[in-house]
C-alpha cells in the first residue's frame, strides 16, 4: 500500500524483474546458519504450554502440573516452549544520498539487499513483516502480514523506492512512521545512513531512545569503499546529493587532502556510532561492495552469544 507521496510504479516490468531476482537471491542466501541466527537473535516473546512430564530432582515445584499430578499418582511438571509470535519491521530511507555507491552497488541497493535477507529470514521463522520508505516523506508503507505474496510485495515496494531514491534525509518522518506502524513489541530495523542533523537534536534522540525502550532497536548503515579508502586519481568534484548547490573540489593527489576527507569520514561514522547507541540501538555496517549476508549473520551470531550470555 503507498502513500500519498508514492513515486514509483511498482507494476514496472524492470523494477518487477529486479525484485523477483532479489527474492529469489535472498530466500537461497538466507538458509541454513543465517536463518537459524536470527531466530537465536530475536526469540520470541513469550511461553506456551507444551506438555507434561514426571518430576525429576532439580525440577522447579512452581511447575508442578497438579492436575496431572492427582491423575497419574505421582508428581507431574509442566513443561513450556517458547512462543514466537514475533514482528519485524523494516524501514528504509531512500532519501538521495543513499543512491551514492562508487563500487559495486549503491547504498540504496545495498540496503534493498539487506532487507530481502531480513525478510526471507523472517518468512522461514514464521514472522510478521512490514516496510516503511521514507525520506523527507513516507514514500510507501506495506502493512505488517505474513506469506509468500506479502514478502513479494514488501520487497518488490522495497526495490522500486531504493531505485528511485530522492529528497532530503527526515528522520523524524520515518520515526513517526515507524512507532504507528509497530504498536506491539517487535524487532525495528532500519536502513539508512542517517544523513540526517537531526539525529543529533533532542527531538529525535527522545524518539529513538522511544523506540528503543519498547522494541528491540537495530540501525543496518551502509557504507561506500570510498568512505574508507580514496584513490589517488587527481581533482574531483565532490556534490551534496541533497544539496545538489554545494559542491567542492578535492585534490586526491595531494596526501594531506585525502587523509582530511577520510579523517572526517571516520569522525562522521563514530558520532553517527556513539549516538545510535547512546539511545539504545544496536549499530550494523554494511559495505556496499560486499555482500550484506555476512556482516547480518555475524551480528545474528553475536546477538545470540550475548543474549545467551545474559541468561535470557
């Protein structure tokens, strides 16, 4: 379902193909470890009964089944398992810096990537799924559901707002968005590379700390090679995407000039860090020119070894 600011024909036979191959990749990608991870990493919310058994020493009395137990004779405890019962929701900015990517795909796609592989994990673990686009607008939104057709079209919307991405970064947009979208608990990822000065206003750190206080709060940011590493190859002129009247000229042959850029890219990546977690949020990076089933399974991996960890 889109929104009133809905740019994109989602019937496109380009766009249609494109997301059709992303589904199929992901749905292969997101087998066997992958799948099992994030089921580790984002269990269920709650018990439900299973069966009853007899009482072995260690047993915990207050799961005495007495029912059962004035039946059989003998003591009886219930045994539960957990209910999963989980939503995830994803939000995906596709504001006009996401379509920056010097090698290999853009941020955009890269993040269209990403969450396909969300999406079919969470298909295979029985999960709820949903999608809000945003950037200084909602772009469209896909209703929480479950199915074969809702993940088509929760990717297919997915893929046509990332191919046609465009206006400034509004956190706050896609925040509101997101907190009606998910009135239960759920797990909340999104997708963008917070472009946004926002993120460091009081308006929006309450919001997420918001957020995160109520669901478990995951922020998957891609990032260019060129963000980590910049070539010597002269002059280039560098532009704001979403501020196409600020441009500058880089000097790439000059040492000081690229260790400045790369120095203050660094910087930007930290403080974007250190305030996505200061409220709550977990931080994923994806790199654009590798695949994102890796750096989401290893974070799968993790979560799960600190969850276990805790006892939880």
């Amino acid at each position: 379902m889109a929104s009133p600011g809905e740019r994109f024909d989602a019937s496109s036979e380009d766009l249609a193909r494109a997301a059709r191959l992303l589904v199929v990749r992901s749905r292969r990608e997101a087998t066997g470890l992958f799948a099992g991870n994030y089921v580790s990493a984002f269990r269920g919310g709650g018990l439900e009964f299973d069966e009853s058994r007899p009482y072995v020493p260690g047993d915990d009395v207050r799961s005495i089944d007495w029912n059962a137990t004035a039946r059989h004779g003998e003591t009886f405890v219930k045994r539960h398992r957990e209910e999963r019962d989980q939503t995830l929701l994803l939000a995906l900015d596709v504001s006009a810096s996401m379509r920056f990517g010097s090698v290999g795909a853009s941020k955009a796609a890269t993040s269209a990537h990403a969450l396909a592989l969300l999406a079919a994990a969470a298909s295979r673990a029985g999960d709820r799924t949903g999608l809000v686009a945003f950037d200084d607008r909602v772009r469209a939104k896909v209703p929480i559901g479950r199915g074969i057709a809702h993940g088509r079209l929760l990717v297919a919307t997915a893929v046509a707002c990332a191919e046609q991405s465009a206006g400034a970064t509004r956190l706050g947009i896609g925040l509101r968005a997101i907190r009606a979208a998910a009135r239960r608990r759920a797990v909340l990822v999104i997708l963008s590379d917070f472009r946004d000065d926002a993120l460091f206003g009081a308006e929006s750190e309450a919001a997420l700390e918001d957020l995160a206080r109520r669901h478990d709060l995951v922020a998957a940011l891609p990032v260019d090679p060129r963000e980590l590493r910049l070539p010597r190859v002269g002059a280039v002129r560098i532009a704001d995407p979403e501020r196409p009247d600020r441009t500058l000229v880089l000097d790439t042959s000059s040492r000081r000039a690229r260790r400045r850029y790369l120095e203050a890219c660094e910087a930007r990546r930290r403080r974007v860090a250190a305030r996505l977690r200061r409220v709550g949020a977990e931080v994923v990076w994806l790199r654009t020119d590798r695949n994102p089933v890796y750096p989401l399974g290893r974070f799968f991996n993790e979560r799960a070894g600190r969850r276990w960890h805790r006892g939880s």
